[in-house]
C-alpha cells in the first residue's frame, strides 16, 4: 500500500510533466540529496552510474537488491519526488520485469524508467515486440499498485551505437508510449532538430533529454522552446565530482604538488549546508 509521502510525491511529479519544463538532477548519495534539494530543485533522479562507481562497480555492475536498498534511501533522505534509474528492470522477461517494478514502486519512488538495453554486444537491444511487452508489463505493475507512479520509457539507441538512432528511436519511443509509458527518453540525443521530432512524434506525452558532457553547450531554456518538458543529467555530477578528484589525485600522485586543492569547496560551507533545518 502507497504511503501518503508517496501519494504526493507521485502527485506532485506526474503535474510537473504536464506543461512546461524542470532540471531532474542526479543525486548519488544521501548528502548530494540533501544538498540539490536545499539549492531549491523540486525532484530527483538516481543515476545508476554515479552510485555504482561510488561503490567501485562499473554502470551495470550494481545487482538488483543492492539498487533498490539505495533508491530507498535516497527517498527516505528527500521530501521530493524521486525518479529511479532502474535500468533494464533487472530481468529480460516482461513478467520478471512486473515483479521487479513492483519491488521498486515499494521503495516509495515517485518515478521510475525501464531501458531496452540489454547489455550485451551481439544484441544490444532488445527486440521491439520483447521490448513493448516489457514496458507493457512496467505499466501493468505499476497500475496495480495504484501508486500513479510515472513510467518513463527509454531507447538506448544513441549509447549503443545504433547506424540509425533516430530512426530506431521514433519508432521505439511512439510504441513505448503506445504501451503505457508516461514520459519517453533517448539519452544521447542532441539535435535540435532531432530533439523536436521526437517530441513531435509522441506528442502530447512528455519527453526527458539528457544534457551531459557531450551536449553541455544546451541550455534549459533552449530546450524548453524545443518543446522538452524533463531535463536529467545522469551521471553528469557524478562524473564532475570524479573529474576533480581524479586531477587532484593524479597531480598529487606524479608531480607531488597539491595545488589542485585549493579549487575545493571549503568544510565550512559544506558544513553549513547540511546545519540547515
């Protein structure tokens, strides 16, 4: 049974997809939580990338249990809608799928998406029939749990290079929204003007961009006049977070200076961002 937290969260989140446009920001732990909601963001998204290096693990590498004990507790750390990056929903079968989803909707997240990758290099996607079923089935568990948690379908095209990703994606997206998917994702899309077709194709349904290393020269409002309701950047925090650590350690390691860490935030900062009630 939903909880009343979880009944406004999802509220709250699915209103949020109906007009206009917001940054979902990433969080890897319980302080980058605390500390995106304090700045004034009003939802969250795992990324699981960012929280598999935080536990010396590669993006995949996290086991379903594990992920579903940190999706727990990034909610519990917040009072805003939590989407969870639930990857391929741990399972290839639609029914495996149900059952996971229902495992993840308990954790009282207000979203969660399910990708078509299948993470292995002979056939990276699944088959579209398999592929609907399987958010076919997310649909179907979440409608159970009454929950109105949001669905997000997502087309791995771009990151597994597909030869036509946006032609594999348009397809894929109108018949994950065709199956009961909320919100529809291609992460790795940067074209304006393939952005806007993709919006266009499963209009009036919302759709989520990426905005990472890769494409970091967008802007939210550019996006937002492209029509793009949800804006997330995976593990792009993470990723800046590992970047400066990595420079720092590396300097220290070779050249034996330290100079690097005078671009740190400073303890007390810090500190006094978490003393806020």
């Amino acid at each position: 049974m939903n909880s009343p937290q979880q009944t406004r969260a999802t509220a709250t989140f699915r209103a949020m997809h109906e007009s206009g446009c917001f940054v979902l920001p990433n969080p890897w732990d319980i302080g980058t939580a605390i500390y995106l909601e304090r700045l004034g963001f009003k939802a969250l998204a795992t990324t699981s990338a960012g929280f598999a290096f935080s536990r010396g693990k590669p993006d995949g590498g996290v086991p379903r249990d594990e992920m579903l004990a940190h999706i727990r507790e990034i909610v519990k750390a917040t009072a805003l809608p939590v989407n969870a990056d639930f990857q391929a929903g741990y399972a290839d079968e639609p029914e495996d799928v149900a059952a996971n989803v229902r495992l993840c909707v308990e954790t009282a997240i207000a979203g969660l998406s399910i990708e078509d990758s299948t993470g292995r290099s002979d056939c990276p996607l699944y088959e579209k029939k398999l592929a609907i079923e399987r958010i076919r089935a997310a649909r179907s568990a979440i409608d159970a749990s009454k929950t109105g948690v949001v669905l997000t379908g997502r087309c791995e095209a771009w990151l597994v290079g597909d030869p036509d990703p946006l032609h594999t994606a348009l397809d894929r997206l109108m018949a994950y929204a065709e199956a009961g998917a909320d919100c529809l994702y291609a992460p790795g899309v940067s074209e304006p003007n393939e952005i806007t077709q993709i919006v266009k194709s499963v209009a009036p349904k919302a759709i989520n961009v990426l905005v990472s290393g890769f494409n970091h020269q967008r802007t939210s409002s550019e996006l937002a006049d492209l029509g793009v309701r949800r804006i997330s950047v995976g593990s792009g925090l993470a990723l800046a977070a590992w970047g400066a650590f990595l420079r720092a350690a590396q300097d220290i390691k070779t050249n034996g200076i330290f100079e690097l860490l005078a671009d740190n935030s400073s303890s007390a900062d810090i500190n006094q961002a978490f003393r806020q009630t």
